[in-house]
C-alpha cells in the first residue's frame, strides 16, 4: 500500500476514533481495505488500538500492556522505536478440517515500543490484520531488563464502539465451560469465556477470541464499563498468571468481525494465526466415526465403577466392537475400563491407574478383537484434574496403548472438588483452574507424548480451543462447553438453541466432540431431549469434529434404521464448507462437501420457533446432477410433542435450484446429495 | 424469639425466596423481626443463605464457601453439625465519632457445618441480624485437617432480589479508589469496590460492604449474571490471596438495608461488627483540625520537590504555624519535608527517608516553634507504595516524630507504578494490589506502632475504611476517594454530585480526610472547582472525618474572613448525628450535634441541581433556644457563574420550626445552632 494512501486512512481512522489526548503513531490496513488498526500513544506514552471497518469505528483506543509480579507494569512511558509493515498471501493445505485449503491473505504491523523511564524496557505489538479480522500479539524481545517476565495480569482492553447484544457464557466461576450460553446486552457482561460473540443493532458481528494459546494462561474478558472489555487472565495459585522467559510471544488476541453471524463462522483467521503443523508426516491422523460404552453410564443403566452395573466388561465391548464392524464405525470408546472408579472419584483422582484394566476387562483380549474386526478402540484417561498423578503414568499409559493398537484417546478432566491438581516446586498439592498456563503446558505435553506414538488426542472439561490443531493435527477434537451428557441428567438439559448458540461462540475455536446422534431422543429417566429425531442427524453436519461420536446405544439404533442410515453415512473429513445461513442462538444452515468424493451434506438446526429457510444449491458443482437424500422433521413434528416425526425421501437436486426447508420447533434437517458423474 | 414462632418466619422467609433443591436448616430473624436471614444446604451439600425483609426477598439463596490453592475447595458435601443462636443488647460509647453512644443490639446465628466426605473439615458460619443490617462471617476452627489455611478466593454470592440501580467504583483496575461514582443498574455493574451501595424501583436500598478487614484480603465484588454478585479477594502476587491459620475469622461481610438512603447512612452496622478499641486508654487520640503546606503543591505553586519551587521550608511552615494558631488550628501539616521527593518518586520509593529533612527544613527547630505556639506539626511519610523500605525506617521514623511531639502522621501510597512494593519470603520485590493481605497487614502494622508512641494516623490511597477505627482509635481517618486534590487538577475536576454520591457509597466505611474549604473556588492554572462557596463550608459537617484539614492557603482566607468563620467554629467531634434528608448522588443534609457543648451544626449539599429541601429541626432541645448563624447560597449563586455569592446570617432557631433550605445549583449551605441556656 502507498505510504499516502495508509495516512490518509490512519488519520481518518483516528478521526473516527475521536480520542483525545493520544497521538496515532502507526497504522496498517486490511488487504482489501475493510479493515483498518491504528495504534497511538497518549500523554503519559500509554500504548493503544484502535479497530476502524469502512469508516466505521468498531474499536475506540483500547489500553495494551501488562502489570508485572515483581518489576513496575509495563504499561506507560513508552515511545515508538520503529514500525514496519509487511504482507502475506499465501494458502495451505489442511491435514483434515472443514477445508481442505485455507487462504491466509494479510497485512501486518510490527510496532517496537521502548521505555522512557530508567527501566528503558522494550516491548513489540504486532498486527495481523484481515478483511474478516485482526490478531494481535505481544512480543517480548530478549533483553537483560526483563528477562524473567512473570505476569500479574494483562491490560489488553477491547473498548467495543456499537451497542452490541452478546451471547457469552461466565468465567471465573467453576472449572469448566459448561454451561447455557448468556444472550445480554454487552453492557450486561460479567466476566466471559472466550469467544464472545457480539451483534450490533445494523448486523455487525464481532467475535474476540484468541489463538494460539501456549505456555500462557487464557484470556477471561470482563467488563469494566460500559461496553469496555479487559483481558483477565485465568489465576494460578502460583501468584504470576504467567512465568515466561523472554524471548517469547503471547498468544493472538483476536477479533473476528463479520457483517453476518454466517460470515464469522466462515472465517479462517484462528487457524491462520497459528504455526503451522510441527508433527511432520501426520497420515496416521485419521477422522473416523465412533461408538462406546457411554450414553448408558449418563443413563445410569449401568456404571463406570465396577460391581453388577459396570459397563466395561470384556463381553459388553466386544458387542460394541461387532455393532461398529457392522456399520462402519472404525472406533469404540470404552469408559470405566481401568482401575480408580469406584469412590468419590469426582472428588480424588489418585486411584486413578491408567494401566491397569478391572478384572472384568481383559484390555488385551478386547484390543484383539476389535483388531480382528477391523475396528480400533478409542483409549479413555479420566484424570479426575489430577494432572500431577495422570503424568506420572503419562508414558505408561500411552505405550500401553500404542502396543495395543489404540491410536486415539480420550482424555477427561472433571475438576469439581477444586480445581485442577497440581504440585508446586516444593512438591506440595497446587490447585488450578483449568485454562491457566499450568494446563497449556499439560495438553500439550499429552499431545505431544501422544503424537510420538501416533496417538490422537480427545479432551473433555479441557482448556478452550484456540486453534492448535494446525500445530498438532493429532490433537483432533475437545469438549469444553456443554454436550451430550446434559441432555441425559441436566437440569436444565441443553435447550432447543443450544446448538445454533454454540456453532457462533465455541465452534470458532474449534472441533467439538459433542456426541451426537441419540435418537431415541430420552435421557436419564425418561428426561425428554429437546430435540426432534431429524435434528440429531443435522448435528453431525453442524457441529463440526473430525471424529464424531454415534452416542445412542445400539438398540436404540436398530429402532430407527432409516434415520441410523445418515449417521452412517456422514464423512467426517471435509474439502469445504459453507454457512448458507444463520442467526447466533436462532438457526443456521451448513453445507459441507465430502472430502473424498463429490458429495455434499447439509445440516440446519433451529431453536425452539419452526422456521422455513431459504436456501440456494449454488454450492453444488454445476456439471453434476445429484440425488438428496433427504432426512426432514414430519410436518407434524415437534420436539415437545412429536419428536419422532420425521421424513426421509430422494429428491433430484442441481446447481441453483432454490429450497425451502421446513424445519419444526427444536428441529432440523440433514441432506446428503449424492453427486452422479459429470455430465459433459 | 419462641421457636416455632421462628421456624414459622424461616419458612415463610423460605417459600418466598423460592429456591428448588435446597432446604433451610436453620435460620434467625433481627430483634425487631424486621429481617430474617435462613441458612440452607443443597442436595450437593452446599450451603447457602437468604435475607427476607418484612415478607419480602432480599436476597435470594447465595452461595458460600471458598476455592483454596492447596486443598479440595470448601464448598459443598457440608451436614449441619448443629446451630444455635444468642442475642444481644448494649450500648458502648465511642472516644470520638459521629455519635457518642452507639447501641448494638442483635440477633446472632451460629451455623456449624462439616464435610460428610473423607476430609471431614468444619466451617462454621456466623451471622449477626440486625434491624438495618446483616453481617456475617466465616470462622475456620482450629482442626488438623484444615491447619493452614490458603485461600485461592472466596465463593460468597449476594443474589440482589429486586431490580436496582447501583452507584459503584470499580475495582481491578488501578491501584487506588479515586474513580467517580458510575451510576448503573445494579445488572451492568462490573466488578466494584465495596461499599456498593444499591436502591430498587420502590426505595430499599442496600449497601454490600465488610467490617473488621484484618489479615484478610479485601473483598471485591464481581456481577456473575443478573444481579447475582460474587465476592472476588484482591489478587496476590504470591498466589494464595489470604494464607491463615486456624483458628481464624474472616471478615465480616456486611449488607446494610433501609428504606431510604438517609436510614443506610444511619446504620451503626460496620461499627458494631468491629472488635472494641484494643489500645486502651486513648485520651491522647484527639480530634482536630489542620492547614497546611498541601495545596500550593497540587497548584503547582510549590513543589515536593526540592529546588527554588520547594513548599516545605522552615520559613513556610513557621508562617502557617502562625496562621494555625491565630485561627485556632491544632495541626499544621507539611508534605516534602524530607529527602526522597527528587525524581521519578512516582515510578519508585526507594529514595525517600522518613527522618532525614531536606536542608531547607531544620524539622527540629520548626517542631519547637510549633510547641512554642501551641500548634502540632503533623508528620507525613510518603512511600510512594514501597512499604518494605518504609517498613524498615518506621519505628525510627515514629520515634523521631514522638521525639519531637508530632502526634499524628499523614501517609501515602500512590503506587501507580505497578502496585505496592512490597518483599516475598525469598527477598525479592513483589508487586501487590493496595487492597490485598499484604496490605491489611501493613496499615495494622504501622497503626499499632504509632499507638505505642501515642500518634495518630491518616493514611491516603489506603485500604478501604472498615470500621477498625472502633478496634485502633488512632486509626483516624484516611482517605480512599477522589478528595480535594483532584479539583486542583484532576481532568475532569470532581462533579457537583460527588460529595452526595460519598456520603451514601464511601462514607459508610468511616471518616475520610477529604480537606475540604478550598474557598477560593479555582485549582491549578485557574481551572474553576464546581462547587459555590457555601458548600464547602457544608462539607465539614456533611463529609465526616475526627480531623479535618482547611486545605486552602492563608492568604485565599484572609480573602474571605466571614465564611472562613464557620470553618474556624466547627467542631470534628459529635455527640450525635441525624441524617435529615437524601439521595444517593443528589443531595443531602446531616446535623451533627457538638461533642462539647449544646451546639448544633448543620450541613446541606446538593449536586448540579437547585434544590430547596424541607427540615424540621426536630433535633434542637425543646427546652432551649438557639441562635442559628446561616451560612447559604445567595440568591444568584450558581457553582457555574457566581459561586462566590453567599449569604451570612442570624436567624432564631427553636426545636420543631420547619425551614426551606436553598440550595444553588452546584451550592449547599452551613449553620451553625448556637445554644442558649435551658429555657426552664
């Protein structure tokens, strides 16, 4: 970009901004000039930002900085050293994804900052700044004035311009992100999980969310006033939230900013502020499709401890196993297999072994026969949050598992007595949250133990997912906010909106392994799902993983064939995806394309209101014809009265043509167009 | 209270708080029945508590406990142990305040808790139901299972019933309390120093605040969702925010509740909740008022500094000697006296000495003159937040001031370098909030050694005021608000409504050293103060504080000889106090009545608007007559355009007379009740 053209648009950005008192002194644009950063200092040579969308200020001069454990904060007195500016456009290639390639188009600013005072300590910012949003991360040069950096907390502050509704879900409050999404005002946010999502009333969308969190402690938002949002990064019982020495860079800041919900979710921009993938030749990451012994433990029909209830007995997998053989499914999960159970678990995970199977699970035997069978068991590490006691065992574990032929597991990190547990440097028992830089630091660990023998990793109650799986495909999906398991004993169960909240807030972080797919569509005692048959099939479209559970138990399954037949159907591996539509929290539309044939699939899940969307087929190759089959709610369908009601039909489909879909209150609807060969 | 007639109240109290899934087991209601508080427990075991007013909930079941560092978090799986309950009535007398005699008059519920699960840890609850209030505390019993005890944060909730508008600093976001009030609905409060102080649609107004800050971290308040707010404890570089041992009590935390704004203000609560004065005899602790060498250095017509600009030289302090004791001014305050004031002392303490005087300054000889003339100096020590290097100078530093009959001592924390300064266990700096455990320490520290030598103390951007002046009577005043200094050059100066907004929200945790009396009306380079010169002599009554600083310079009085007269006339120590109208950031009017004599005075302040307020002046005796000398806004005030104009006059006053008050926009007015002898 001209030298002019960026001052002119940096001055007008800074009109815009209206900020007394701080000068702009750099500044860069977006590619395609949507978006445009400047970045000011103020009398007392306090750094900040500020985020202009053609014209229009979305961000006011917002606060950078840190306040330190053990030196002054780094937060004024400071002058600009140098900038620079440089630009990407590049595009890479997923391993596997909701795309196969991804653009990676920005321009970036580098801003070299340096103390006035006696300290003369330096600190960088650099901006990477796309059409569809800006990242932004500190760079702490090695320097002898600040070697050892331990941070007290982060100033980063996010001073939103348009009044905005959010929908967020509370931090700071319990080890863990489940919990019913908050639809408020933005000026009624407490303290938020990340992503927070955000419409202002003509439509912009902004998301604040961050990438690439490693060896760092997460980043909570709370409001400090008005719309003004302020980092507050997740506490350590260690006093500094972060310990780094410098050189090190602090994970993205980020803004995804849309002017729809569809076009927030169809950014790359996580993705792309991560490195690249640091595992070398990741062939053995495979997507796949899995069943297990699970639903029935939240059912309560039977247990994870052992006794007459227990679940994973040698028998009972390996008539999982044969289920999966006989409709394709390449794993099967089985959890309560190992010793530690039985006791308050919740509460204590030292009798944890992660070796050691009950007596009523030959490990060996069942691993063979799911080999035998062409099937692969999906490990189960539940830590109970006790990390300390899970590495202890980490490489045990992992070779046991690697020498049975169990190429995935899944980790689990219920921490309700407290907290994360934890030893300090003397030794003693530390308790932690679950997404400070303790926890970085142990996922990536078991992800990297994992990778070395060709593991892949799965964790539930994790730290937030900030895009790693670029760095580490074999770290393939995660929890982290409410699935499943609550429609068996939640109270409340997940709402009719659950899933429309959570594709525009916890999905822009990553894969999910929601578990869906219970079409018997009844929880624990009979709790009714809120959800229609149809709906359940759409989920595997929505909500996107790269391994995806079929959750219901077998003989629920052969109830319901017709509907069974999406699930078995249903790639997990895609070459592209489209949002056809969508409001955060109300309804959305995806369309994804097989990543290994020309087949699309589509889902569409509503809230609680039946809705008719439009859509258009423009997503479809315009040489081909197709047949859809179509699994849509019964006219009569409701997931209140009538969750069962649902219709399956083919019809023809082609490029253009434009659909309506019906779908009924808490319903959805999941299509597979099958491609016929090019016609020309 | 008959027993059935109370559990009769508790379910009452409970049906209308209406909370699933938890059950009361025990409960006790205020003397006058007033307020009924009822302790549950969940079916997890979780206590909780409510307050329901005449019939009608308060708060609605809040949660209790704390998450800690090193242990499970003690929280739930709690069995009622058993509770009992006592009451009580006394009244104690006060060595100075704002009312002589106080009465404590209660009803006490004690709550014992332990866990069912393996640890078996008690807790036990107290809580002290008054007819305007309700504190409760926690206290962990001495038990080997739970010795030291390190707090990561404590988990009390305050669900706030009723829609409210609050009025509230927040908290976190800078080392200090000088913010203006926000005044929100209670549901967009962020995190909030306390007091927060809130009034619903149909005038019940609550103050959240705590009594009795020792050893223990200060409580933040954090908006959860809703009105649902949670307390949060000052962060710790350290990690743990509080680390005890049992047997330990927190402090108390604390809900004032009336049906007007006057009533909140009324309340004796956070007085009543402190332990007794633990010094004993404390003649020596005296009330009085001071002038000193402070506004010319926020004028920025002297300097701290040393140099051709320095304020504190033996010269200057001798000229205001003079003017302190021809107008009857106990105290002569002089900040910049000693070394340390060169350079960046903003950014760093380290320089400053608390004995060695600039040369400028024969601090002995200006002492000797002060004595000769029947004034005391008093002593000021600014650390500049680095209390590790005051800490090491203190008891020579007091020594000194005992040496040379400095009786009381002004101290200062401006730490905007990044916090509080202060030395870990290993030796090294460690950066603290000014709120935190080190803190509440440190003021205790300096507090009772300067009682050992019998001087007073006076601490500026201290801790928040919780009553402890009860338990240290030198204890007696700080500041801990925006006060005069930011009308010299604060951007923006301090509103109209300011003072109205401190009576109602800081005022309620005790005196503050507001120096008022600033009767020239203009701060640095001319900038205009917004209040008339009526209100400032109102604020001596209406802003209490045992010490009282007529903080303009000698030559602006000789300007204004007959307002200046009030200032001269008030007392800064009452035998009573009646809070005769308000509204929280509006306006409001106190009479206080002379601790030493049958005076009364009265003061009235209002904010941007004109008001004419109605008294009775039900408080005079019957059986005297008074001579009311009226010090008002002239017809034509206007803080804006005429804030000079101020009328002075006698009028006769009898008890029972009703008076219109009026008020400038911006104005106030002062009088002073001049008794006469008994009429009978």
């Amino acid at each position: 970009m001209h030298r002019l053209r960026l001052w002119f648009l940096l001055t007008l950005a800074w009109v815009l901004c209206g900020t007394a008192g701080a000068e702009p002194v750099a500044g860069v644009s977006s590619p395609g000039g949507t978006l445009t950063v400047t970045v000011s200092l103020n009398d007392e040579g306090r750094p900040g930002y500020a985020i202009v969308r053609r014209g229009r200020p979305v961000i006011a001069e917002s606060r950078l900085g840190f306040l330190l454990t053990d030196a002054p904060k780094l937060e004024r007195n400071f002058e600009l050293t140098d900038s620079s500016t440089r630009s990407v456009d590049e595009t890479w290639e997923q391993p596997w994804g909701e795309r196969r390639y991804v653009r990676n188009k920005f321009n970036e600013l580098r801003v070299r900052l340096r103390e006035k005072s006696a300290l003369h300590r330096r600190l960088e910012i650099v901006f990477r700044v796309y059409d569809d949003g800006v990242g932004f991360r500190y760079e702490f040069p090695d320097q002898s004035q600040l070697k050892q950096v331990n941070i007290a907390d982060e100033l980063t502050e996010f001073a939103v311009v348009e009044p905005a509704t959010a929908w967020w879900i509370p931090a700071g409050e319990w080890n863990r992100y489940e919990y019913l999404y908050n639809r408020t005002p933005l000026a009624e946010v407490g303290q938020a999980h990340t992503p927070l999502t955000m419409r202002s009333a003509d439509g912009l969308h902004v998301a604040i969310h961050e990438a690439a969190l490693v060896d760092y402690s997460s980043m909570w938002l709370r409001r400090v006033a008005g719309q003004r949002l302020k980092a507050s990064l997740s506490p350590s019982a260690d006093g500094a939230r972060v310990r780094r020495t410098a050189p090190f860079t602090t994970p993205w800041r980020t803004l995804q900013i849309a002017d729809s919900a569809a076009g927030l979710y169809m950014s790359d921009l996580i993705l792309n502020l991560n490195e690249p993938n640091a595992l070398g030749d990741v062939s053995w990451v495979r997507p796949f499709k899995y069943v297990g012994i699970w639903w029935s433990l939240h059912l309560d029909t039977e247990s994870w401890a052992s006794g007459p209830k227990h679940g994973a007995t040698t028998e009972n997998a390996k008539l999982y196993i044969d289920f999966a053989a006989e409709n394709g499914f390449r794993g099967v999960l089985v959890e309560g297999w190992n010793k530690g159970w039985d006791g308050d678990w919740f509460a204590d995970g030292s009798a944890f072994s992660f070796t050691e199977p009950y007596s009523d699970f030959d490990l060996a035997a069942v691993a063979a026969y799911a080999r035998e069978r062409g099937v692969h068991l999906v490990g189960h590490h539940e830590t109970s949050g006790f990390i300390a006691h899970y590495e202890d065992q980490l490489e045990d574990a992992l070779d046991l598992y690697a020498r049975l032929g169990i190429d995935s597991v899944k980790t689990g990190y219920v921490a309700d007595a407290g907290g994360i547990k934890t030893r300090g440097a003397d030794g003693a028992i530390r308790y932690e949250w679950h997404d400070g830089q303790v926890m970085s630091r142990h996922h990536i660990k078991v992800v990297t133990e994992a990778a070395k023998r060709q593991i892949m990793v799965n964790p539930h109650e994790p730290i937030k997912d900030t895009g790693l799986r670029r760095t580490y495909p074999n770290w393939v999906a995660r929890e982290g906010a409410r699935g499943m398991e609550y429609n068996a004993w939640g109270n409340p169960p997940n709402p009719p909106e659950h899933e429309a909240n959570l594709v525009f807030t916890r999905m822009l972080g990553g894969p999910m392994d929601f578990t869906p797919g219970v079409l018997s569509l009844v929880g624990r005692g009979g709790q009714p799902i809120q959800s229609t048959i149809a709906k359940q099939l759409a989920l595997y479209v929505v909500i996107y993983s790269p391994i995806q559970m079929a959750a219901d138990l077998p003989e629920n399954y052969a109830k319901y064939p017709g509907p069974f037949q999406f699930i078995r159907d249903v790639p997990v591996d895609w070459a592209d995806t489209r949002v056809l539509n969508g409001e955060v929290g109300d309804f959305v539309t995806i369309a994804r394309k097989d990543h290994d044939s020309e087949d699309w699939y589509l889902g569409s899940v509503t809230d609680e209101n039946a809705r008719r969307p439009r859509i258009t087929l423009d997503f479809l190759d315009p040489r081909r014809s197709y047949s859809a089959q179509v699994y849509r709610d019964g006219d009569d369908a409701d997931w209140k009265t009538n969750a069962h009601s649902i219709v399956i039909e083919t019809r023809p489909a082609k490029h253009g043509d434009v659909w309506e879909l019906a779908l009924a209150p808490g319903g959805g609807q999941a299509i597979r167009f099958v491609a016929a060969a090019p016609t020309q």
